[in-house]
C-alpha cells in the first residue's frame, strides 16, 4: 500500500446486539492490521452490548439512535445523521453489514465524499421480493458486494440481479478452542435428566429457523426413544406456537424452551446432536460453533453449510422443510453414535483449518488494500 499513514475505515451495521453478523464485525474491525487501517463503527440505531468489546480494542463508535430504524421513513431519517458523521470522518473505505444499513449506506456514501463502499450481505433473504428489488434498484452505488458463502453469492446473483463480477465471498469464522474446550453445561435446569439424549437447536424461534420443522420430525420418534428430548435455545415470535405444538403432539415433557443464553459453546458441549432446521440461511454461525465443539450435526441443505458439511462424511444433511427426512436423519443419529462422532471430529479438524478468524480478517484486508491501490 502506497500511503504511509494508516487508512481509516468505517463498518456500518443496523444495530450492535448480539448476532451473528455483529459478532462477525466485531471480529474483522478489531482485527485489521493497525498499520493498515484506522478502524470505527457505526451503528444506526441505540447503543446495543457489542459497542463494549469495540471499544475496549480501541475501535471508536457512534450509535446515531435513529427510532423506526426498520421502517422507510425511520431509515430515510437515520440517514441525515449518517452523512454528517460520515462527512466528519472521512473514510476511504465504507464496509456496511446487513439489509438496513446496506441500503443507508448507499444512500449516503456518495454525497459524504466516500471513495469506495462495500455491502456486507449475509443471508439468502427470503421474507419480501422488495428487498431484492431494492438490492437491485441501488447496486450502482455500490463496488463490492462481500457475500458469507457461495450460496448467497448464487442466490444474489439469480434472484436480485447483482452483477457477478462485484460479488466476492468471505466466510464466517469461529473461535474453535471456545467451543471445544467448553465445559458441558448443567441442563437439570430445564429438567432434563442427564442419562437424556439430548437434541440441540439454537437460534432465533421465527419462520426462517422453522423450529416447527423439529418439533414435527421428533414427534415422529420420540415414542421409539424415551430418552429424548429437545432444547431450543433463543427466542422468538414463535415460542407460544412451539409450546402449543409440543402440547399437541404430547412432547411437554420433552421439550424445554431456554430463551436467550449466551453460555452456547457449555450448551453444545452438553448436547448429544446438533440439529439446524432453517428454510433458509447465509453461512451459519452455529453450525461453525458445533463443529468447533466436537457435536454430530443434521442440518437443512441451506446456504452455506454444504460449504462446511460433507454429506455423509462430516455431517447429515436433508431436505428443505421434509419432517421425514430430519426424523430419520435425528434416529440414525442416536441409534448408533460411532458413525456421527467420527464426523464430528473429522468436521471438527477441518473446521479449525478452513474457518479461523485471522483468516477471514486477512481476506478482507486483502480486498480493501486492492480497492485503495486500484482506484485512489
């Protein structure tokens, strides 16, 4: 890089609770070269727990409080605020993470002077065709478009209409030794025995994680497996329809619904299956974080983990949406435990080569110093 001093570059998200894509900018901000890059963040909406560690690795944030943030008219009003702090900064880079502040960054790099912007998209949105459209409608004022794994790339390009050439792919990471050196954690909590076969979900309970999906599938067997019993970590506009489900389908008992942990890598160590019933993904945090710990997973054919699982090798995969499928896949799995923990660890290995963190900041790094050298 020709500049002598380092370059400052800002991260834009729509909030900084803990998520996957937060957690993830976390990571790269705090981790680009110093001598490199002068990093800051900013946040559209109120100041959110991810704002701490930031600071604490002397990474400056600005949350612009912006109320109705998910809203046009609240995105429309957040940014005023971003292109005056963007105007104050100056950065030569805008990295912006996630559909609000993707489009909000947009909207106003170019008239806050901003040489080179990049969106961050991490997940094959499927809730509204508008969002595609917009994507779409706003993709000229954007250089790049960093892409969690070739699937969303595929899914961008054919649905939304980006154009292929600024689509490139970085992956998620995972801090490998968190996870498989985590102690299991206690679940008599939640009265589960601990001779239990235990089924682990955890995620947002909403449509796209289709927690239902499981619930049916174990349905299915649990007659055949006294000893099992489901675990669903997160929360969601879903939990008073997964408790009514687990009532009709006699599961009460078995089902044990946590809400929001952060103690996940104890959760997985506990587990006896890991198991990922998405619609629809982008590269899932969680399925990395399993495989760090060790734990055999079935998960849905989503994007991106066909890029972390090898069918039968190091993970079962199934169908979309086919309760049958996932029944079968949750009984093999616990009727003879040999095959799925040799998985786990091959996955395991690979995991801790393929996904490490210093990797993923070094392919950012890359691509921002080849932007900088190419157009300034």
């Amino acid at each position: 890089m020709s500049d002598p001093v380092p370059l400052p570059i800002c991260f834009l998200i729509t909030e900084l609770d803990i998520g996957g894509a937060e957690r993830a900018l976390v990571k790269i901000a705090t981790g680009l070269p110093r001598e490199r890059w002068t990093p800051s963040v900013i946040c559209l909406s109120g100041r959110g727990p991810l704002a701490e560690p930031l600071e604490a690795a002397g990474v400056p944030v600005m949350c612009l409080g912006a109320n109705r943030v998910f809203s046009p008219g609240g995105l429309w009003k957040a940014t005023v605020g971003l292109t005056r702090e963007l105007r104050r900064q100056q950065p030569r880079i805008l990295q912006t993470f996630l559909f609000h502040a993707n489009i909000a960054g947009r909207l106003t790099a170019r008239r806050a002077g901003v040489p080179h912007v990049l969106s961050g998209i991490r997940v094959a949105d499927r809730r509204g065709r508008w969002r595609l459209a917009i994507d779409r409608w706003t993709e000229s004022l954007v250089e790049r478009h960093v892409c969690v794994s070739r699937g969303v790339a595929d899914f961008c390009v054919r649905e939304s209409g980006l154009s292929e050439e600024k689509v490139v792919v970085i992956p998620n990471g995972v801090d490998v030794e968190k996870y498989r050196d985590a102690e299991p954690a206690d679940l008599s909590e939640f009265g589960i025995p601990t001779e239990a076969e235990v089924v682990l979900a955890v995620g947002r309970l909403d449509p796209q994680k289709d927690p239902l999906l499981l619930l049916n599938a174990v349905g299915k067997i649990v007659a055949a497996r006294p000893k099992l019993h489901v675990l669903f970590v997160g929360d969601g506009p879903l939990r008073g329809q997964i408790e009514e489900t687990a009532r009709r389908l006699g599961l009460e008992s078995r089902v044990h619904l946590a809400g929001w942990r952060p103690e996940i890598p104890q959760f997985l160590n506990a587990a006896t299956l890991f198991v990922l019933p998405s619609r629809w993904e982008g590269m899932p945090n969680v399925v990395l974080e399993a495989a760090a710990a060790g734990i055999p997973i079935a998960a849905t054919e989503t994007e991106g983990v066909r890029e972390i699982i090898e069918p039968g090798r190091t993970g079962t995969l199934v169908k979309i949406g086919e309760a049958e499928a996932l029944s079968e896949a949750i009984s093999v799995a616990l009727r003879d435990r040999s095959l799925p923990l040799q998985m786990a660890v091959a996955l395991q290995h690979e995991v801790a080569e393929r996904f490490t963190w210093d990797s993923v900041v070094a392919q950012y790094d890359r691509l921002y110093e080849s932007l900088v050298i190419r157009r300034s």
